[in-house]
C-alpha cells in the first residue's frame, strides 16, 4: 500500500474504499487485488454505522464517484447579495472565517438543532411576530457516528458523544430574525474521554414569502461558524465556514409540513488524503400540535459534499428522527425523541436520543392552528379549509355535494340541488309539481281577488274564479286562502306528478244584530259604554250606547261584551249572534260609587294605608279593581295622575315622601292588573291637604284622548 502522502492511483475495474492506516487517516484510493490483497490487510474502511462489505472487506456495493457541483458556491454568493440587508455583512464575515486548508477536520454531526420550531432539525421559516424571542436548549446522544471497517472488522473510532447545544433568537421588528447557538460536547474517541465546546453558530434569517396565502412561510437563512470546537476528533469545522438555506413551511388543517435546503461553504479538510470541503444540507419535517397542547414531529435530514474524490455513499448519510412533547399557554414546551441513521455515511449514528426544553414569547393564541389567531377565528377549534369562500374567517365552508352551496346553507349537504326553478337555492334536489289553484266564491265582482298562503309562507294573490300556477316540491302542503268578506279556506294539497289541479270553496261570512241595552236595578234605561273583544284576543274599540239602546251587526255565533255606565260596576255579558236575525240583549247593571266627574275619578270609599307606610290594607283593593275596570272601558284616558297624601303626624319632609311612596304603590297595584304604566303618573303632595280630608290617594284625568 502507498504510504499516507502517495498519491492514490485508479485501477479499473476494482472497487473504490476509504482508507486509512492504522493509528492515522491514509488517502482516499481505490482497492488492489491480487498480489496486494495480504499487503493492505490492515487498511480499513471509514463510515457511519450500518454497513456490510463485501468478501475481499470492502464496503457492499461500493462505487467510484467524483461528484461535484461546481455552480452552486456562485449561487449562495448570489443568496446573500440578494438580501440588500444582510449581504454586505455576511460577505465581511465569510471573508474574515474561512482560512486556508488545512489538515484541521471536520464536522461528522449530522444533527443540528433547529431554533426552537416545531421541527427539531430545521431552521424556521415562520419568523414570529415583531420582537419576539425563543431560546431552546437540546440534549444529544449519538452512539457509534463515525466507524472503521476493516479488513477483518469493525473499529469504532468516534464511539459516543453526548452534545448540548444552547440557543436564542429574537426577530428585529418586522425585519430579520437573528439568533446564536452554543454547543458543548462529551465524547469518546478511539477509548480517550473527552469533551469542550463545540462550534459556535451565528445566524440570521430573513422573510421571503408572509402569510400572504394563509399558513404559507418562506425564509433565507445566512450563519456563520466559528471553529471553537476540539481538534481531530470529527466534531469540529476547524476552518470555519458559513452557513446559507432556505426553509419553507405550509400549514394545513393544524398539520406543518417544514422543508430546508441549502449548504455549508468551507475551505477543502484534508480526510485520508482526500479533499472534503463545502456540502450541501437538507431536511424536511412533518410537524402537528393535537389539542393545541401536544406536539408530535417526524422529520428525515442528511448531507453530502458538493465534490469529492472518493467513495461518495460514505460522506452522504441520511438520518430519521421523531419526537414528541407537551407546550404550555406560557410558552414553555418539553418534548423527547430518538433516531438514527438510515443510510450508509459518515456521521450516521446507530442510535440517537434526544431531549428538548424550549420557550417562545407567547403569541397570539390560534387553538386551531390554521395560521388565524382566536380574536379573528369564528371557529376557534376547527380549521379554515381555505376553499376561496369566507377564508377570513377561520370556518370551513365545506361543500360535500359539490353543488356550489356551502355546507352550512345547504339543507341537503350529501345530496346535490337539481336546478329546476324551484327552491334552487336550499340545496336540496326538489322535483317541482305545478298546482293550479282556483279560487271560487259568491263574489261581487269578477276582479275580487283572494291571498293564498303556501308551504314557504310566501303570499301571491289569484283572482276569483281564475287559475294560478304555484310551483312547489314533492309532498303535503298546506294553503290557506284569505279574502275579504269570506271565511278563511285551508286545504291540503298533495303534490304529485307534474301538475295537480286544485278548487278552493270560500264561503261568506254571514251576519247577525245584537240588540244592546243598559238598565239600573229599577229598570230605568242608562248611558253608558261597550267594548267587544278583537280578533287578537284583546278589547277592541270602545263603543258608546244611548239610553235607547244600540244595534250592532256581528257576525254569527257566541259573543263577550263588557258593558260600563258612570256610577255603576262594569260587567261581562255573553250572548248569542243568531243568523238573519235580531237579539236583544238587556243588561242590568249595580251601581257604584266610582264616577268621573270633570277631570277627576270620585268615590266615597278610602284607599287606606297601613300607619306611617305605603302599604295598602285590603278593604282598599276593590277600589283599585274598579279603576283598572274604568280605565279599561274608557281607552280615552290617556293619562291618569294618581295623587298621594299623607296627614301632619311627622316632618313635612316625611309626609312627602310618605305621600309619594303612596302614589307609587298604587300605580304598581295598576300595572300589576295590566293597566299600561305610561297612561299612569305618581306624584306626593304631602301634608297639603287639609286634615278633615281623610282621601289618602285622589286620581285625576290630566290628558283625555280629544286634547
């Protein structure tokens, strides 16, 4: 075998390995058989774990590669310059880091730790609101990452490291976000302990694509190296380099998916005599929060050179991971995790665990994670579907049918509308029936027309003895034909077929004369007062009834009428409407001694209180009674002013306000027995009165329906 500064010579047809010598890293050359095959008995191969090889030692399907790509250095230079904020900077900086090549090592870590984001190797591309701040700390254990295979076995050369990495970032008002991360390692190399700081990271990402479409993020991220960490021992970029990736992230129904590619610019190392310099990096995550409080990642992540003169599939590892955890409101999450590599390549570990402590500034809160906050989300715990219909509003408007109306108006939402014309927009798939309905009746006119009501409640008007067309769907439904002068028709339509032909009957109403007269207990005729109730149930209009009596044309049937005179009680009469004919109905009435007499309501009974209170004794009830009666049958009193007294027991300032309390609870005896309280006032004149008055309360008509 050549010696370790040799130049290393390409046999045809032979496979391809990475070589080292036995306590240092030889070069990178390919294989011979034959005669040499006992001679590099001792060479060994160098990868991560997980690898076979073939019967003469070397690596399973082992290829010779010289993979390059040269444009791509030129490409990130282009990145920085583009991002006006930033270039000029980081160009200072990759100037001022990258030293010339030496034989100083490398970095074979392939995790990374991201800034704190849902997923765990990628950097985010959702920068946070204006001045917020995270900070995440990431333990890590890698067993096996860096191992040789010989000839006759196994060597691990990197046999563990454990690593913690520290890290913050805080985003520059709507700007960049810029952060710094801290690592710290603990490893065992060729059975030395060891451990120091690792490589200081500094880095700055900036938006290139904001919430425009909902739950869509992308981000520029430039950062440096700094090579602080141990020499020779796989765990360090002893050059430095500088850092540039774009990240994406699309969010979807509470579901992130994160996806990172870019690469890492160094001066060429020097790795058993083969040239290992820049390497590209990707990383894509899938990322949910369950119940807004969980948090589950799944993500795949490697890396590879851009050129290199060797075994390619030993520098490309491919690494899995999952985790999972919990956040609090306040910010905090704690999530644990583990993976390893998947594919052959150095810093592929066997194993890897994971632990994560993270905090972010709170934001605002967004329960479903659909990318609007709860303040502007209607639907707090289910997600926009983003369907182009209301998506400001964080509700999905789903359309399960696929007839063009929205679940949520759609009566029928697994069924699609057939537009025919009819309820079109209910979205249910009605088969329209055509009724004609005519109208017939003992009309005075030809053009008397009639006001049917239909299923929808919607009114149209059919002229008697002529047809109209109603379009309606499949089914019962109810019409009831209105006109005036006749009783109301109602019919059951049942709409079947194509047409359905229906005869509406309407018959006239029919009247009677009721005679009315009023009468005292000696038989003498009076003046007096009638209200009949309305259709709605309540007194209609206040009729007047001379001493001769009065006749009043009804219609047939049972009546109540509620008759009054001054001077005497009011009472509730029911009688009979007979059909073409005369009823004469005479009402004897019990006088009483409540009167109005100009403006003011008299009676010789006293509304009497309990001493010194506004509480009414019961013997002062009927007179309230009487008045909610009067006031009843006279509509005309629009305003009644109930007048309180009190004697001069006490201070006048007493009395006063012992006359108003008076007042006012006799106003509330009224309206409890439904007189409306804006015909009443309550007003307290106190001791006013002179003391042979024993009134307590007097009622006075301050407006009359005529003033």
């Amino acid at each position: 075998m050549a010696d370790s500064g040799d130049d290393c010579e390409e046999v045809t047809g032979s496979g391809c390995s990475l070589l080292v010598s036995e306590p240092k890293v030889g070069c990178l050359e390919p294989r011979r058989r034959g005669e040499d095959e006992e001679e590099d008995s001792g060479d060994f191969v160098l990868h991560g774990t997980g690898l076979g090889s073939g019967p003469d030692g070397t690596p399973a399907e082992c290829g010779c590669a010289h993979a390059s790509a040269p444009g791509l250095i030129p490409l990130f230079v282009f990145c920085f310059v583009w991002v006006r904020r930033l270039a000029l900077t980081w160009l200072v900086l990759i100037a001022a880091s990258i030293r010339p090549a030496r034989a100083e090592g490398i970095d074979a870590d392939l995790f990374t730790p991201g800034d704190g984001g849902p997923a765990l190797s990628v950097v985010e591309a959702e920068l946070g609101e204006r001045w917020s701040f995270a900070a995440a700390g990431t333990w890590a254990l890698a067993t096996n990452p860096v191992v040789a295979r010989t000839t006759h076995g196994e060597q691990v050369l990197l046999e563990g490291v454990a690593t913690g990495t520290v890290g913050g970032s805080v985003r520059i008002a709507d700007g960049p976000r810029v952060g710094a991360a801290l690592r710290y390692h603990s490893w065992s190399f060729l059975g030395e302990p060891g451990e120091g700081l690792g490589d200081t990271t500094l880095w700055a990402s900036v938006p290139l694509y904001e919430g425009r479409a909902p739950g869509l993020f992308g981000a520029l991220t430039v950062g440096i190296v700094l090579p602080t960490g141990p020499k020779g021992v796989f765990l360090s970029d002893e050059s430095g380099a500088v850092d540039g990736l774009i990240s994406a992230r699309w969010s979807l129904a509470g579901i992130a998916t994160d996806v990172q590619l870019g690469g890492r610019l160094q001066r060429d190392q020097d790795l058993g005599g083969s040239a290992w310099g820049s390497r590209y990096r990707w990383a894509v995550a899938v990322s949910a929060r369950p119940a807004g409080w969980g948090l589950l990642s799944a993500e795949v992540y490697g890396s590879g050179p851009f050129s290199f003169d060797g075994n390619i599939r030993a520098v490309t590892p491919v690494e899995v991971a999952l985790s999972a955890g919990v956040c609090h409101r306040w910010g905090w999450c704690a999530r644990v995790g583990g993976g390893g590599g998947i594919s052959y390549g150095l810093g592929s570990p066997a194993l890897r665990t994971l632990a994560v402590l993270e905090w972010r500034r709170p934001t605002r809160a967004d329960r479903d994670a659909d990318g609007l906050v709860d303040v502007r989300d209607r639907c707090v715990d289910v997600p926009e579907d983003f369907d182009l219909i209301q998506d400001e509003d964080g509700c999905p408007e789903e359309d399960a049918d696929g007839d063009e109306i929205r679940d949520g108006a759609d009566l029928c939402p697994n069924v699609p509308e057939r537009a025919n014309g009819f309820a079109d927009e209910d979205g249910c798939p009605d088969a329209a029936v055509v009724v004609h309905l005519t109208v017939r009746g003992q009309a005075d006119v030809a053009t008397e027309t009639a006001i049917v009501e239909g299923l929808s409640r919607e009114a149209y008007t059919v002229l008697f003895g002529e047809d109209s067309e109603v379009r309606v769907a499949l089914g019962s439904h109810t019409f009831t034909v209105e006109a005036e002068g006749y009783v109301p028709w109602t019919g059951v339509v049942d709409a079947v077929g194509d047409e359905v032909w229906v005869v509406a009957d309407i018959m006239p109403i029919r009247f009677g004369t009721a005679h009315l007269g009023l009468f005292d207990p000696a038989g003498a005729p009076l003046s007096g007062y009638a209200r009949r109730p309305a259709p709605s149930g309540r007194l209609g209009p206040v009729e007047e009834i001379g001493r001769e009596g009065r006749d009043f044309a009804l219609t047939l049937g049972p009546e109540t009428w509620t008759v009054y005179a001054p001077g005497f009680a009011p009472r509730a009469v029911p009688f009979v409407v007979p059909a073409n004919a005369t009823v004469t109905v005479n009402i004897t009435l019990t006088p009483v001694d409540l009167r109005i007499e100009g403006d003011r309501i008299t009676t010789t009974r006293v509304l009497s209180f309990e001493l010194n209170k506004a509480d009414l004794r019961p013997e002062g009830l009927p007179v309230v009674d009487d008045i909610v009666s009067l006031l009843e049958l006279r509509p005309d009193i629009r305003l009644l002013r109930v007048e309180g007294h009190a004697d001069e027991t006490g201070s006048s300032q007493h009395n006063l306000d012992l006359s108003r309390a008076r007042a006012a609870a006799v106003v509330e005896a009224l309206v409890a027995r439904g007189v409306a309280a804006e015909r009443l006032e309550a007003i307290g004149s106190g001791e006013a009165r002179e003391a042979a008055d024993t009134r307590t309360v007097d009622f006075t008509v301050l407006v009359w329906d005529d003033d």
